[in-house]
C-alpha cells in the first residue's frame, strides 16, 4: 500500500515538471476508477504533506497553482465534498518538489526554479526601478506604463530580427509597482511572467531582487488579483486627460485648442525609475514643456494683445512678446469672474514655480546626486502640477459651451492615486 501511494507520488509530480507551465495532475488520470480506496490514498498523502489538491470549489482553474492551496483542512473537505475526482487536481508538495528537482536543469533561470519548486504561479517579488530603464531606453523595446499597471515587449520591427538575439526578444504580459512604509517605490510582477523570460533576462531581474517589505499598489492588486476595476486614475493619466479635457472645451468655444498637444505622453513623464538629481531635472523639464511651452498662444485671438512695449533708458520703444503664462494669467482675470480669488492664483504660481525649476535647475552645476528625496520631491511636484490643471479644466467647465463634454468620473469625484 505504501509503494502505491510512492508510486502515485511520483507520477503526479513528473505530471508536475514536464507540463507546460507547472500544471496540475488531473487525480482521474493516475488513478483507477473514483472508488473510496483511491480516494482514502490521496486523502493520506494529502494529510501526510506529499499532495496538494485543488477543486473547482476552490479555484476557477484547479489546473493552475494560481495563488497557492488552502490549508490541509481545507483541502481535504474539498475532496470530500468533490462529487467525481474529476474536480480534482493533485500537485505535488514543495518537500516533495525539494528532492525531486533536478536544479541543473533551471541553471540561470531563478523563476522557473521557482515554479518548479512548487511557487504559486502568482507569487511576487520586489525589484529595483532601475531595472525598467534597461527596457524603457531601449527603442527596441515597446514599453507601455500608466504608472500602476505596465508591459514590455519586443517591437514588432524587432520581433524575429536577425539584429536582435533571440535571448532579448522577450515579452513581460504585466508588471505593476509596490511601496513600502516609507512610500518608496518598487516594480513588482509575477513570476509565471518572470520564468517565460530568457535565462539572461531573469537574471536580470533576479540581480534587482528587493526584500519582502514592499506591498503591492492597492490598485495592482485589485486588477490583477482580485480581477475588479481600479478605484483610482494614477496621476500622471489623470494630468494628460485634463489638458485634453480643456483644450477640448476650448474648440467648442470656437477656437483653437489650449493646449497643442493633448494626445502623446512622453514615454518618461511618469514616476522617476532612479532618484537622481539629473532624471529630476529631466522631469521638470518635461513637466514645463507639457504647461508652459505647451500652451497655444492662438487660443487667445483677438482678446488681449500678444505684445508688450517698454521705453528704455535712452528713451527707444521696445517690443516684446508676452510669455504664454502671462497671457493666460491675463486672459482668464479678464475672462472669469470670482469672488475667491485664493484658487488661480495658487494654480498660477504653480506653473511659474515649474517654469522658474526648469530655467534654474537645482544646484546648478553640481555633481549628480543619488538621493531618495528625489521620489518625494517629484511626487510632492506632480501633486501640485495635477491640482493645477484640475483647477483649469474647473474655470473652463463654467463656459456654456462646456455643455456635454464627458468628464470621466473619477476625475469629477478626485480619486486619483499620487503615488
């Protein structure tokens, strides 16, 4: 009796190892006939620490390890519950996997170890932000991120080309962010994702490797695992379809857009992926060209002169052209009407505090420095960036021909996510 429960071992955890993602031995296949004695067999190993089992009454798809398995308890309720041992998946159990894994054959691939070892499929880790730059600077690489959710992939330029080696034509289904209680930033993915990569890529990430202090992006974790929608809009999406949302109610004013471009987020105006003082400056820069220099002084026609004159001290009349933040801080003081004037004039100062960061970067020409703060600082910055362009779109909103416009409701009701 005992060299069949051996032998039963041993077949579901070669099922284990040689199916195509770590998948799990259907108990109809290794035993003969749904009869009480089979059922007592895998009821002893179950409770003996050498089989997992899952059921449909414990997961959608028992055929994948997604989150791992209950405990022992629970397991075997399910099986006693189960009306066929066809709703049954049995997995080896990681002691079992411990001395049955030949580790050779994983040899630079940590993450299918893993699986192989018995991991949940969606079991995570931490890793440093600076291992997205290898793929976000790479113009090789299709590198999607709205700041909570993201993917990589080969380009399709790239994909099969002789120009790239067939170890760098990777594809990463999704990766998201984790914080830990310092609120400073991790990427972090799974690692049913991270074993399809090639072994030189997931030694990649493996070199990145954080602790266990992270904890995922409560919206990550809502998506990904809960399978829900999100509750917030991250920030930096929110700030883009702001700008588009004003310059939308700007053409429905008859004129040209506010804003000349609305529709293509620079790949880097996102969250820092290293804390430097230069990639801070770089975001600056980029924040300002999306504001300042992004504004269309043909919004303004006919409404306010686009020039200023001076007399200079020998008496000459010089002509200059007026800022684009000083027209709109004309025009809308021309243009609206309020009692509580506490709200523009926070926004304006604002945009001139970014336009002032932008033409004098902090200390100068210093070093670059590596230093958490930068994080802070930027997210302190987007902050007030966002609250900026939110209060715009509030002023725009007051027009008639605002009238129909679509606000997306996480925008009307604030749920943004700044972090």
């Amino acid at each position: 009796m005992a060299s069949a429960r051996t032998d039963l071992v041993q077949r579901v955890t070669r099922f284990y190892l040689e199916s195509a993602d770590f998948n799990g031995c259907p108990a109809s296949s290794v035993v003969q006939g749904d009869t009480s004695r089979n059922r007592a067999r895998i009821r002893r190993l179950v409770a003996e620490r050498r089989l997992d089992i899952l059921t449909s009454s414990l997961e959608l798809n028992p055929h994948i390890k997604r989150l791992g398995v209950p405990k022992v308890e629970k397991q075997l309720e399910a099986l006693a519950s189960a009306s066929t041992l066809r709703e049954i998946c049995l997995y080896p159990h990681p002691d079992v996997l411990k001395n049955a894994v030949d580790v050779s054959l994983y040899a630079g691939s940590p993450f299918k170890l893993e699986l192989a070892l018995g991991a949940s499929q969606l079991s995570t880790h931490a890793f440093d932000l600076t291992v997205l730059e290898f793929y976000r600077n790479d113009p090789r690489y299709t590198y999607s991120c709205d700041d909570i959710h993201g993917w990589i992939s080969i380009s399709d330029d790239y994909y099969e080309s002789t120009e790239v080696p067939q170890r760098d034509q990777i594809l990463l289904d999704t990766f998201g962010f984790a914080y830990n209680g310092r609120l400073e930033r991790a990427v972090t993915t799974f690692v049913c994702y991270l074993a399809k990569l090639s072994p030189e890529h997931q030694q990649l990430w493996n070199a990145k490797r954080l602790g266990d202090e992270f904890k995922m992006h409560p919206d990550f974790f809502r998506t990904q695992i809960l399978g829900d929608w999100p509750e917030r809009l991250p920030i930096f999406t929110a700030f883009w379809m702001e700008l588009e949302i004003v310059s939308a109610i700007a053409t429905r004013m008859g004129r040209p857009p506010l804003f000349r471009n609305v529709k293509i987020r620079p790949k880097k105006f996102a969250f820092l992926v290293r804390p430097t003082l230069s990639e801070f400056n770089d975001f600056v820069l980029l924040l300002d060209k999306a504001l300042s220099d992004n504004l269309n002084a043909k919004f303004f026609g006919d409404d306010l002169p686009l020039e200023r004159e001076s007399i200079r001290a020998d008496g000459k009349i010089v002509v200059t052209s007026k800022g684009t933040l000083a027209l709109l801080d004309e025009w809308l003081h021309s243009r609206f009407r309020t009692d509580d004037q506490a709200a523009l004039k926070e926004m304006m100062a604002t945009l001139r505090e970014i336009r002032k960061l932008r033409q004098h970067p902090a200390h100068g020409l210093h070093s670059d420095i590596f230093d958490q703060k930068y994080f802070h600082e930027q997210r302190d910055l987007i902050v007030k960036a966002y609250t900026a362009v939110r209060t715009l779109r509030l002023i725009f909103e007051n027009h008639p021909a605002a009238r129909g416009i679509e606000v997306h409701p996480m925008l009307r009701d604030g749920k943004i996510s700044s972090y």
